[in-house]
C-alpha cells in the first residue's frame, strides 16, 4: 500500500529575519492539489502561539552568505549530515530557520535512516522558526516508513497541541501506512477521524481504503466504501474500478467481476488496456475461452491494442491447458506484431516442454529466447534444472548450473542449488551434493525451508537419522523454521527404524513448537507402532484419533485392512 506525502518546491533563500518581537503568527492554507502537489504552498490555517525569538541580524556578512551556500550545496548533493551541520550553524548565530529547505532536509534524513537527527530538525524548527502541516507531515510520514506508528501520532498530538489542524495529507500517511502493515480496523478508525474533524477524504483516500480491503477479502465492504465515495460527490477511477474487478477475480467471482466491467463502460469510462488483461486473466483461470474472446474482441473494437501482458496471459493460459503448439504460434504472431516478448512470456512455454519431457526443445526455445535478445531469468533456467534432474540427465544439468555464474550472468539462486543437491544425492554423488550446499552457504546465499527439508529427507533415506535430527534442531533456532513436512520427514524416518519412542519425543517436541500435527503425521505413528511389532496398540491409538476427528474414517478403515485385530479384542476395545 502506498504511504501519500507531498514535496516541496526547492526555494533558495534558507532563512528570513525574524520579528524578536512576542507574537501571535496567523497561518492560511489555499486547499492542496494532490495531483498538482508542485504548486505554490501557503501555510496551513493556525493561530500559533510563538516563543520568544532572540533578536537575530537584519543582514547577512560574508561569512553568513558563504554558510548559507554551503548548506544549499549540501542538501542538492545529498550530504544531509553536513547540511544539518551549516543548518545549526546558521541558527547558533540566531538566524531563522526555513520551513521548507528544513521539511526536505527531514525527509531527507529519514529516507537514509537518520530518523534522530530528522526529529532534532523539526525540534530546532519548532523553537526556533515557524513549523506548518508540511513539516509536521513530513515528520509523520518519516516514523510510518520506519515502523514507528506511535511516534507518528504522538507527533500528530504535538502538532494539535500547538494549534495545527492535520490536513487530508497528514491522514492519508497514517491510513496509507496501517493499510499497508494489515491494520484495516485501525485505519478505519482514522478514517472516521478525518470525518470528525471535518476534513474531506480524497480519491487517494478511498482508493487506499479500497484496495486494502480487497486485500482483507471483503469485496462487499469494497463496493460499500465505493458507494460511500460516490456518495460525496467523489469520482473514482479507473485504478479502483481496476482494483475491484482485480479482486473479483481473485476471489473465483468472475461473473460479478464482467458485469461491473460491463457496468463501468456504459456510464462513460473507458477501460484500458490493464482493464481487459486483469478481466481476461480472470476468465481465462477459470477456463472461459469463449468468454475470453468476446472480451478480447470488445478490446479491438473499441480501439484498445493487445500489449505484451496480454499475449503473456493467452500464452500461459494455453500451455496451462497442454495447447503448446498454439502458444509458440501466438508468440510468433507476438513479434510479428512489433511486441518483444519478456520472460514472463517465454517461461510458460519452456516450462510446457519440460512438463512433456521435451527438455530439448525447452533448450532450443531458450536459445532462441536469447537470440530475440530476451536474457533468460532464473526461473527460466531452474524450469531446465529441474526437468533434466528429473530424466536423468543430472551431468547435463549439471554443466548448465556450473556457467550460469561468469559465462551465463545468471548467478544460481536457492531454488537451483536445492535441484542440484537432491538430483546428485539420489544419483549417488553425495559428497559432491554436500559440497554444493557448502558453495551455497560460502557464497551467502541463504537455505530456505526446501533446503532443510531436502538434507534432512536424504539424511533419513539413509538411514542417518540422527544427523536429520540435529539439522531439525538447528533448524528451529534458525530463522527458518520446520514445518509439519520437517517434522514428518524425521518422524518416518525414525519409524522405519523402529525407533518408536524417539518418534513420540519428536512428536511431543512438534507440539511444543506450535507446530500442529497434520493426518499424516498421525497416520506415519500409527504405522510405525503397527511395523514395530505392536499392532493392537496401533489400532488402540487410531480409534482414539478417529474418534478426535484426528484422522478421517477412510484412514482409519485403510488401517484396519493393514492391521486387523482379533474380534474379541475389537469388540472390547470399540465397547470402551
């Protein structure tokens, strides 16, 4: 979600005289262009009451004008530290600070993360000059990028406090930012406060409050807040309708999702080429071909030409459907039509040929991918890995993954480096596998949960299970944590080996976690105790888990037929 601020035009007179008099300063603010933020700012409506200024110079030395250049030169290259250092300066002799060339300096200072000295700016600004909503925007609008909402409205408070009424800006940071950390509730709140204090949301307001919503999954509350808008005189555009027919279709509701296009259309918008890739997208996910062309129609009637997205979707959408041979000739008709396809066209067509084991006609297509002048990307490249792992070719995967580094300019992610491991392991070469996980590690690329869980189900194939479980445990102190397929890996591992008490210790551990265990962590128990040599106590655990909901009756019937117990005992197990 995007966090709304304003710049500032850049003046280039840093500080004006100031009247050592007490005086009662009376603000005017013309309302605020959002699109337009460039233009002439005024300050805000407040009556400030200020401190009284020491009695500072009506004219500039030499000396001063020389500081004064310094600090403009300072803040233009970026120095902020240096700029901050002619900025206090320049006040120690008692001249006033400039609103506007200390607003920017304090974005400046938050944007590289020096959020103190961005505070001590608006701190010399407060006692020694005349702060507007600007500046304090500026200073909310830096702790919500940090992270740092409750400085943000203790700020907010502060800014109140000294008579500064927050604008629609200054509400838009806050919506923008609890919007974007999934605190919809909260920002709603704040909504209600910009109502209360009479202030008038804007389009940029209700867009964010929109798209945010969605993202909670409430289309309902979208439309309702969209009615709400339409309500107050306000227009939306295209970007929110966008939004709405974009989550529509996230959510598997199509149909809605064409009649509020067709809605849109007919009260005057014009839907652009964005509009019909995300309607095409959808109706295409849910296989509606048909439907799928008469949109695309609609789009070439009405004037709107097909860019590179779209023929990517139709491209995907063939191949997801096994129609590859009609996705090639789309791409062709693609560049025959002046567009260059990206990877993100290419990819659905080489990972198409690599489903079909076709691996040679993926490299060949890859090869003509880079002769179009399209630099393949990792996935492109981990797409062939992957298949070639897969047919047995492990030493051709292997000659690719060596030259995607220098020679390819590709360098090899974690994904490549878990398809290379595991494809060595199981062809033998497990020396060189774990070697290829030290490169990994020395190279600072860092083992994600694939990784650990590739290790550790070699390591139990292998029947080294302990070793899988020191790596479990060093997994959760890491920041990578096990999942339920760490913990099932180890727990199958342990039950092959009859280890039935190690696998209840493991389970307990799992648990303690707040890992919860899934059927098939129950089944893999139950099983083990079965092999182990205890049948009826098996089945003991599996009535009380199919009587939990733990397991479902098919498992538990399919574990009758593996161990079946005498009718006796049944009954009287059963009975109990």
């Amino acid at each position: 979600m995007t966090t709304f601020s304003t710049e500032f035009l850049p003046r280039t007179l840093p500080f004006t005289p100031s009247n050592p008099k007490t005086t009662l300063v009376s603000c005017r603010v013309s309302l605020v262009n959002e699109d337009s933020i460039s233009k002439r700012r005024n300050l805000a409506d407040a009556s400030v009451s200020s401190e009284t200024k020491p009695k500072l110079p009506q004219s500039l030395d030499f000396k001063d004008a020389h500081l004064m250049k310094a600090l403009n030169r300072s803040f233009k290259a970026g120095k902020y530290n240096e700029a901050l250092y002619f900025l206090q300066r320049m006040v120690n002799k008692r001249y006033k600070p400039d609103v506007i060339l200390c607003t920017r300096l304090i974005k400046g200072l938050f944007n590289s993360r020096r959020i103190e000295k961005a505070v001590g700016v608006m701190e010399m600004l407060e006692k020694y000059g005349d702060p507007d909503v600007f500046a304090y925007n500026a200073v909310i609008s830096g702790f919500c990028k940090s992270d740092q909402i409750d400085n943000a409205y203790e700020v907010l408070d502060r800014m109140k406090k000294r008579g500064f009424a927050p604008d629609v800006v200054t509400y838009n940071i806050l919506i923008g930012s609890l919007c974007s950390k999934g605190k919809l509730e909260l920002a709603l709140k704040v909504m209600d406060q910009l109502l209360k204090d009479k202030c008038k949301p804007t389009v940029i307001t209700y867009t964010i409050l929109i798209e945010a919503t969605i993202l909670d999954g409430g289309i309902d509350e979208a439309l309702k807040l969209l009615d709400e808008m339409l309500s107050t005189g306000l227009q939306p555009d295209m970007f929110i309708y966008n939004a709405i027919v974009k989550g529509m279709c996230r959510e598997g509701l199509v149909n809605r999702a064409s009649e509020l296009f067709s809605s849109i259309s007919s009260k005057g918008y014009a839907p652009d080429v964005i509009s019909y890739n995300i309607l095409l997208r959808g109706l295409l996910n849910q296989g509606e071909w048909d439907a799928g062309q008469k949109l695309m129609s609609d789009m070439l009637s009405k004037g709107c030409e097909p860019n590179a997205v779209t023929y990517s979707i139709l491209i995907s959408s063939l191949c997801r459907d096994g129609k590859v041979e009609e996705a090639v000739g789309l791409l062709k008709a693609m560049k025959e039509k002046g567009l260059t396809p990206d990877a993100y066209s290419y990819d659905p067509v080489i990972a198409a040929f690599c489903k079909e084991s076709k691996v040679d006609l993926a490299i060949e297509f890859l090869d003509s991918m880079i002769s179009d002048g399209c630099l393949p990307d990792i996935v492109n490249y981990n797409t062939i890995l992957s298949s070639l792992c897969k047919n047995g070719k492990a030493d051709e995967a292997l000659n690719i993954f060596h030259k995607l580094g220098e020679e390819v300019g590709c360098p090899p992610n974690t994904s490549s480096y878990n398809t290379m491991f595991s494809a060595l392991w199981y062809t033998g070469h497990k020396i060189r596998a774990l070697r290829l996980i030290l490169e990994m590690l020395n190279k600072g690329i860092d083992p994600d949960e694939i990784t650990y869980n590739s290790l550790i189900s070699c390591l139990c194939r292998d029947a080294l299970v302990d070793h899988a479980i020191g790596l479990l445990v060093d997994m959760e102190s890491s920041e990578c944590q096990p999942s339920v397929i760490s913990y099932n890996t180890v727990l199958l591992g342990l039950c092959k080996m009859h280890r039935i008490t190690d696998a209840i210790e493991v389970l307990a551990a799992m648990v303690d976690k707040g890992c919860r265990p899934n059927e098939t962590t129950y089944t893999l128990l139950i099983e083990g105790i079965g092999y182990a040599g205890w049948p009826n106590d098996a089945m003991d655990v599996a009535i009380s888990l199919v009587n939990m909901d733990a397991i479902p009756q098919h498992t538990f019937k399919r574990l009758c037929r593996i161990f079946p117990m005498l009718d006796g005992y049944k009954e009287l197990t059963l009975s109990n």
